[in-house]
C-alpha cells in the first residue's frame, strides 16, 4: 500500500456522507475536503494529493488547478460513469475508475416500475379518471413470456436480469466478452445486436457512454426493433439517436421509450432540454435522472468509492477503470 496516502475529497460532501466516508477511509492517511480548505491552501491539498474522490470534477476544480495534479495516482469517481471526466486535463499516469455497480439496486427497480407502467398503461388510465372517462375495456400487456435485451450487463444489467426473471421475461444479453455467470437465456457480443433487438419486446440500454457506443442505437437499430417493443435507456441519453428516436415514436405509437438519462441534462450543459417535444408523446414515460437516487444512496455510492480505492491501494483489482482511448 502507498505509504499513508494523501485523500483529497473534491465534492461538497454533507454530513451523512463525509462520516460514514471518513469511517471507510479510517487507516488510510490524512483524508480532507476540498470544499473546507482556505482559498490560499487549495493549491498545496492538491499538490500533495495522491488519491481524489470526485463527482464532477470539470465544476470542482478551477482551470487552473488542473495542473496541480502532479502527484495523484488515482482519481476515483463517486458516480459510476466516467464520460463527464475532463481526461485531457488530468495527466495519463492518473487511474481514473468509476463507482461500478453503486447504484444498481435502486436502479433496477426504477428500470421495473418503469416497464409495467408502459405495459399496464398507468399514466393514460390514470389521466382518463381525472377526465371523468372510466375506460374499463382497454386490455393491458402481459410481461410474462417476453424477452428483454439488456446492451450492457454490468451491475445494473444483472440486478434487472434478477427482478425480471421471476416474472417469467427471457433475458437476451449484450457485453464485451460474449460470457457471463449470470443467469440468461442468451449472451453475445456486439456483433449479436441486430439478433437481440429482433427478438426483444424490451430493450434496456445500461452501456457506458464512449467513443464507440456514442449514437449506438439510431434509425437502422431502432428499424429492427418490433413495432410494439419498448426501449429504456437509463444509462446515457448520447447513446441513442435523439431524432431517430422521436422519428420511431411518432411513426409508431404502439412502440414505446422509457427515458431516465437525456441528451442534455443539467450535471453537463446546466439546463435541461431536449430538440425534440418528446413529452407530449403519450407513448414516453420520462424521470429526470434519478433511478439511482434513494435515501442512503450517496452515503453507500461513498463507502464504496472508499473500498475501491483501498483494492487499488492494496495491488487488487480495482474495480471501473476506465479505458483512456474509450473517452479521448
């Protein structure tokens, strides 16, 4: 292990994060936070850094202080992606490793709830009583006997995989090696797209966002999909066509989207909006990037920043590494 690291804390970090962190840390060396050290002293803390825990690190840091980075070997993410991370600003000894799997609980059942909406139809029912309009004879859909293709079967893909399966959903996978413990009924590689999205009724898009999956699904992937399928994207919006998508959803109104991760959000580009009216569609159901937040959920995203970074300074597989010449 580093000799007594040096952990700077780059995120503003509330009480019920900052403690239970500082418990996980405990034995490490000397942790601080940015956000309480004296203007004058921020550039020391940084200078002396060997370890950063970061959540944005673009609004954390002046321009500046970039440059004072010299020392750190590892930059770990509180947030499981990496694609917001300034990597030419950080020099290319830095490990840089997302928060793999940190949220995928919670995540997976916000990626259900959001299913059976669409396929009970909730929000139109809904919408229909407050209209004084009792519509008792619309059938709703059957998730029994479908199949979802989950692209991407990381931590989040499995815990779906996991709360689809007793509701008896065949599980078609997508990730790198082709391979996996976890139980599915199929599991390819890329090259198995055009398969997979045949085949499903839902498909649950949980990729990294990178150089080669940016626009992975536009109008020629959307075209194979069933007309009556569903496609959830909660991973990043800049993974799907923006207007491909639109174009399928109002060319076809019995296909659906169910969209937590948009393709300008405030965490980037500061005000949410999209080029398409995508909301007055009745066939979107839409949550504003919040699939992974619960009560709790920093505070654990936190502690296991915190044991990711003792694998890494412990020689052990650290976990989210994040490929430079994914992203640059």
């Amino acid at each position: 292990m580093l000799l007594l690291p040096n952990v700077l804390v780059t995120f503003k970090a509330d009480e019920d994060v900052k403690q239970p962190l500082l418990s996980a840390l405990g034995g490490l060396g000397k942790v601080a936070f940015l956000s309480e050290i004296a203007p004058k002293d921020r550039g020391s803390e940084l200078a002396e850094a060997d370890v950063l825990i970061s959540w944005n690190l673009e609004r954390e840091l002046q321009p500046s202080e970039f440059a004072m980075l010299s020392n750190v070997k590892l930059l770990q993410l509180l947030s499981a992606g990496a694609d917001h991370t300034p990597f030419t600003r950080i020099p290319d000894t830095v490990t840089i490793a997302g928060n793999a799997g940190a949220y995928a609980e919670q995540m997976a059942e916000h990626i259900l709830a959001m299913i059976l909406a669409i396929y009970k139809n909730l929000i139109d029912r809904h919408n229909k009583l407050a209209e004084g309009v009792f519509d008792h004879t619309n059938e709703n859909r059957l998730l029994a006997g479908s199949s979802c293709a989950i692209l991407g079967l990381g931590g989040i893909g499995k815990a779906t995989a996991r709360l689809l399966r007793p509701f008896g959903v065949k599980i078609l996978a997508i990730n790198t090696s082709g391979r996996t413990d976890e139980q599915v009924d199929f599991v390819g590689t890329m090259k198995d797209l055009e398969y997979v999205l045949r085949l499903a009724d839902v498909v649950l898009v949980t990729l990294p966002l990178t150089n080669s999956t940016r626009g992975l699904v536009g109008s020629r992937e959307l075209d194979w999909m069933k007309n009556d399928a569903t496609i959830v994207n909660v991973a990043r919006g800049g993974l799907i066509d923006e207007t491909a998508l639109f174009q399928k959803l109002t060319h076809n109104p019995t296909f659906h989207a169910a969209i937590d991760t948009w393709w300008d959000e405030p965490f980037r580009d500061e005000k949410f909006h999209t080029n398409h009216p995508f909301l007055i569609l009745p066939n979107v159901l839409g949550s504003p990037h919040n699939s992974g937040l619960v009560p709790g959920a920093l505070t654990r995203a936190a502690v296991d920043a915190a044991e990711n970074i003792k694998r890494f300074l412990n020689h052990e597989q650290t976990l989210g590494v994040a490929k430079r010449s994914d992203y640059t």
